[in-house]
C-alpha cells in the first residue's frame, strides 16, 4: 500500500511563522487560540522545539469565515 503524502503535507513552520505571517496575529493572542482548542495544537519536532504541519495551519485558515 503506498501513501500519497506531498512535501507540503510533511512541512512543519514555526510558531513565529505562523503568528506573525499566516494569522498576523500577537504571540499571545496565539498561544491563547492553541490553549483553548481555537487553533491546532503543534507536535513535538524535538526536545523544546514544537511546529505546525503546514497543510493543517492553511486548511484552520480556510475554514475561518472571511470579513466583508
């Protein structure tokens, strides 16, 4: 059985990455979003290091009602 998992699917970015980048957002304002539940929580990359698969942060970002 082979699995079809893009690049994309595999790569992880950092909470910087996706605060100030993806959601333009604060770093507390995230972190607050990731502690209740509102946003993905990250995996563990290594000891200290977490990230976000990249795939889940764009799917989070779609999902969200747009502004008019």
């Amino acid at each position: 059985m082979q699995h079809d998992i893009s690049a994309e699917t595999l790569r992880l970015l950092r909470a910087r990455d996706v605060y100030t980048e993806r959601l333009r957002i604060s770093r507390s304002a995230f972190y607050e979003m990731v502690r209740t539940g509102e946003f993905p929580r990250p995996v563990q990359i290594s000891k200290g290091r977490v990230g976000w698969h990249e795939c889940q942060v764009d799917a989070w970002i779609k999902s969200r009602p747009t502004a008019r």
